[in-house]
C-alpha cells in the first residue's frame, strides 16, 4: 500500500475551480462535501482533494492550492493517476509539492 500527499499549489486562485473540475474528472466514483472531494480512481486508489487558502500544517510558505491525499493498493495505479492529473494541469499555473 503506498500513501502520498501533496498540494498542487496555484499562482492564480481563480484556477482552483479548473483543476478541482479535473480532479473530478479523473475520479470513477466521488462525493463532494463543502469543496472537499472523496472518491476512486479508476484503479481503485481512495482521493481526498481540499482546497486550501493558506499554507497547510507542514508547509511553510502561505499558498493557494488543492491538498491532496491519496491511498492505493500499487505504486503503478499511483503514478497513472499522477499522470493524469500532470497531464490537466499547465506548469505555467500550478506546480506540485510534496508533504511530508
């Protein structure tokens, strides 16, 4: 089992909606409650994706961005949804951080 977690942080908050839309988009099944997103990969890993406004505990520069943490069976069906999700996103309005 491998558990990761890190926020992809934006330069321009008005591009939180677009990436949290394709988070969803990359989800098979999903619940959102109040911004947060729960849901499944298509290979089964367990999403949370919370939109933060400030800096997360572990994190030491105040950011805007969606926190994310992620728990699958294989590292492989980690990195395809990494993938996927890198290949939404535009490295001149996000970047991703690990937290550790």
């Amino acid at each position: 089992m491998i558990e990761l977690k890190f926020i992809i942080k934006v330069y321009d908050p008005h591009k939180l909606v677009s990436i949290s839309s394709n988070i969803g988009g990359l989800l098979e099944r999903k619940v959102s409650i109040g911004g947060t997103q729960f849901g499944l990969s298509q290979k089964g890993c367990l999403i949370v994706a919370q939109p933060v406004l400030k800096g997360p505990i572990g994190i030491n520069d105040a950011v805007n961005g969606i926190l994310v943490k992620m728990t699958c069976n294989e590292s492989e069906d980690a990195f395809l949804f990494i993938s996927q999700l890198s290949s939404n996103l535009s490295p001149h309005e996000s970047t991703i951080e690990l937290v550790y």
